[in-house]
C-alpha cells in the first residue's frame, strides 16, 4: 500500500501497559494484527484469538522478539463452547486477563433481498455476539480484581450512507449500544468499556478487494482530513483507551475516520 503524505508515524509509550495481559480476537491479520503488533511492542502479554493460521503463524513469528511474544491461540469466535475455552485456557495461564480487544468483524457484502435466516444468525455470530460472550467471560475475573479494560470494535459504515451492508451495519450499531450498558452496569466494579470506530481503514484485504481510484477519490472527498485512515491509527486510539490515560473514559464511542461524513 502506498504511504500517506504524513510524517512517519511512531507510537506513544504507555508504561502502565507493560505486563498487563490482553486479549484480542481476531488478532492475526488486518487491524488485528495491528493491535497484536502495538500492545506486544507496550510489554504488554498478549494472546491472539484468530482462524487465519498462516497469517497469525506469521504473525507470531515476527514479534517472537518481543518483551513478551505474543501467543496465537486458533479458535473459531461463532462456537461459543471453543471461545470459552480458550478464554478460560488463557485466564488459567496468565492469571487474569486485564484488557479484551473485541476486534473480530466480516464485512461480506450482500444484497438485502438474498439474506436468509441463516445468513442472518451466521452474520450476527460472525459480527456481533462473540463480543457479548467474550466479554461475560472475563468480567468475572475483572470483577475480582477490581479493575479491566473492554473495547469492543464498532465501524463507520451505519453512520453514513452505505449500501449492501445491512447486517453488518445492523450488528456494528448494536455493538455501541451493548458498550453503554457493559460500562454502565461494570463502572461500579472499576471495569471500563468503549467503542473503537474506525473509518476507512487501508488494510490488505479491503485494498485488494475494494480500491479503486474513484472508491479512493469517494472515501478522500467525504473526510474532513484528505488522507487515509491506517491501521496505526486505529492501534493508536486503542493503546490510549486502554491505558490508565483514558482512565474516565468509558461507556462511549471514539471515532477514528478522519472525519468522514459519507460521500
């Protein structure tokens, strides 16, 4: 992918994040991996939920090197017996788990006349409720020690107009409504929960599947900032919230879009 015109990106340090143990699903390729890459490169520990071996093989290899090498843990997020296994596989080695990064998402574009039932309950599962279920998973934990961080991954797209993405959008805007009621029922018990919204984000995949120069020129022309979002940008966002510099920040949504109003 090309570089934006911008200054050569470097991440801040947060020193609260050192040894803290996190968790994020989907976190072998795309934004994910990004998100593995940043928290790894804080200190933190960090086990990675993921499908995708070869990339989260890959992956796992690169940031070998790091202060704690992150742990690629394959698990399929629509079986919900497997992801409370694995959470509670990860919880019994790491003692607790500190922080979730609820990240995992699938943007399949589809046509509202051709959705069935069972696309509909496959697209929720995929998008939506290994998000509820992941987080009920550690809470308890959270609860126990009096304090935890939970960002859940919202999107851009049902903000503005967008076409052959309803359920999709239906999920990614249920999500915002779930964060509120987690950080309204967990602020008592020191647990923080928000919603990360990224924009047009430039990963791998949707620059293959979806650039072109006039998707480009739509995307530039409906944001405030006339450059694209990265995946470092959105990394960015999450370190912040999770460290104890967004320590009153919680029950909300934060955009990282560039401003974009939709074109």
């Amino acid at each position: 992918m090309p570089e934006n015109r911008s200054h050569p990106f470097t991440y801040a340090t947060y020193p609260d994040l050192a040894g803290k143990r996190v968790v994020i699903t989907g976190g072998g390729s795309g934004i994910g991996s990004e998100l593995t890459s940043a928290f790894a490169g804080q200190g933190a520990q960090v086990w990675f939920l993921d499908i995708a071996d070869s990339a989260s093989r890959e992956l796992e290899a690169r940031l070998a090197g790091a202060a704690h090498a992150p742990r690629f843990v394959r698990c399929d997020l629509t079986d919900l017996d497997a992801l409370a296994r694995a959470l509670a596989a990860i919880e019994e080695q790491a003692g607790g788990i500190d922080i979730l990064l609820n990240n995992a998402a699938n943007d399949d574009r589809h046509e509202i006349g051709n959705i069935t039932p069972a696309y509909w309950e496959n697209r929720m599962n995929v998008n939506l409720r290994h998000q509820f279920f992941a987080s009920q998973a550690v809470i308890p934990g959270m609860k126990q020690r009096g304090d935890g961080v939970i960002l859940n991954f919202g999107s851009i797209s049902w903000h503005i107009p967008h076409t052959q993405l309803s359920l999709y959008m239906t999920a990614k805007a249920a999500i915002e409504g779930m964060t509120r009621a987690l950080a309204r029922e967990l602020g008592p018990h020191g647990i923080r929960a928000n919603t990360v919204v990224p924009g047009a984000v430039r990963t791998p995949r949707q620059q293959a599947l979806w650039h072109n120069p006039e998707e480009e020129a739509r995307i530039l022309a409906g944001q405030c900032l006339p450059e694209r979002v990265e995946m470092e940008d959105v990394a960015a966002l999450a370190l912040f919230l999770a460290s104890n510099n967004g320590r009153r920040c919680s029950g909300r949504e934060y955009f990282v879009d560039a401003g974009w109003y939709g074109a």
